[in-house]
C-alpha cells in the first residue's frame, strides 16, 4: 500500500479498463468537498511541483474519499459491486437517524502509496470511522485496503524509483491546514474517463446545536 525504500512507484495504464467496468457507465463515491481557497492554491502548487511523476490529465478536483459504493444504478444490483439507488436511500437514512455534527479535520504531511501521491489527512476525534460504520451497514464497502483518509494529487505515470520520490518530498516543506466539515457528499465519476470529474449527486448536510 505505501511506498516503501528500495521499491518502483506502479504506473497507471491508459486504458478502459473494461475488465473492470464491464460496459457500466458511472462509479459511487462518498467523499468530502474542499473548498478553502489557501488549501486549493497549495494543494495546486504541490501538483504542478510533482509534475514530472503524474499522470495526465488529471481533471478530477481534490477531495477526500470517505467511502467506496460501486457502479451505481437505478435497479437491483447485480454484480457485487453494484450499488443502488435503494442502497442510498438506505444509508440516507441512516445517516439522518444520527445526530452528527461538525468536525475538523488536519492536512498533515505528504506521503506516497505505491501507485498515488498525497496528503496525509488527520482525523483526531476519529469521526470518519464513525461515519465509514453507519455507512457500511446495509453495504460492504468496495475496497480491498484499509482506510487512510487522504487527499490524493496524482497517480504515478510511470514506474519511478521510490528514492526519487522521497527525495522530492523532503525538499519541500508542508503547509498545515484544518478543514471544518459540515456535509458529505456523494458522487459519480465516468468509470471510462481515467481521473475524470467527480460530480456531485447528492449532499447531506450536518444537524448543528
């Protein structure tokens, strides 16, 4: 999962990927929005720095993924990674049932996965688990790896050697932000379009004391 010493970055192939997709057309994410103009700026400059490793393009806005759904469809699902729209409702639901409100959230350090780099995002009164909980009850998440909340800036290209990259880390110094949440956002991206825009379909905003 993490880029380790004395290894090669994974480089992603430019392809459709239609093993996977099998002709379904959009892909379900809950996630949360960022949209504070100072982190947006660093985040943009530490893509244009580590420009040379990414792959491009890369159009789809920075977020943080809270929770893998699957293809998403309107009728019962089929596949084992289908999610529905019933699905949704139900985690809706359950979601509303909670009394859950705001949080802060910190963008700490950048780090590297084998095959993407990004930012580190801590979450000290652990309330994304919770959420991740309510959300996995009528759903298993689509998702091999253990969850590390992150900001991703960009999938390797090609395979580097993880020296590099470490390298390219340690000369820059981090900026450390906090991020107030106050929704969840769920949304579809084009499974086709290779780090294609994530568009948002449905939003569920936090009950405040």
């Amino acid at each position: 999962m993490f880029l380790k010493p004395s290894q090669f970055t994974v480089a992603t192939q430019t392809h459709d990927y239609p093993e996977w997709h099998l002709g379904r057309e959009e892909y379900a994410v809950w996630y949360l929005e960022i949209h504070q103009p100072e982190l947006l700026e660093y985040l943009t400059q530490l893509r244009a720095e580590f420009a040379d490793f990414l792959f491009q393009p890369n159009t789809r806005q920075f977020h943080i993924t809270l929770f893998i759904c699957g293809f998403f469809t309107q009728q019962n699902p089929v596949l084992n990674d289908d999610f529905s729209m019933q699905q949704l409702q139900q985690q809706l639901q359950r979601l509303k049932n909670e009394n859950i409100q705001p949080f802060q959230l910190n963008v700490g350090n950048i780090q590297s996965f084998e095959s993407a780099l990004f930012i580190d995002v801590l979450d000290p009164e652990n309330s994304l688990s919770k959420i991740r909980n309510l959300l996995s009850e009528n759903h298993h998440e689509i998702a091999p790896l253990i969850y590390h909340p992150h900001i991703t800036l960009g999938l390797y290209k090609s395979a580097f050697k993880s020296e590099k990259i470490f390298a390219k880390i340690a000369s820059i110094q981090p900026q450390k932000f906090e991020i107030s949440v106050e929704h969840l956002s769920f949304g579809l991206y084009k499974a086709k379009q290779l780090q294609g825009r994530l568009y948002p379909y449905q939003q569920f905003y936090f009950s405040k004391k």
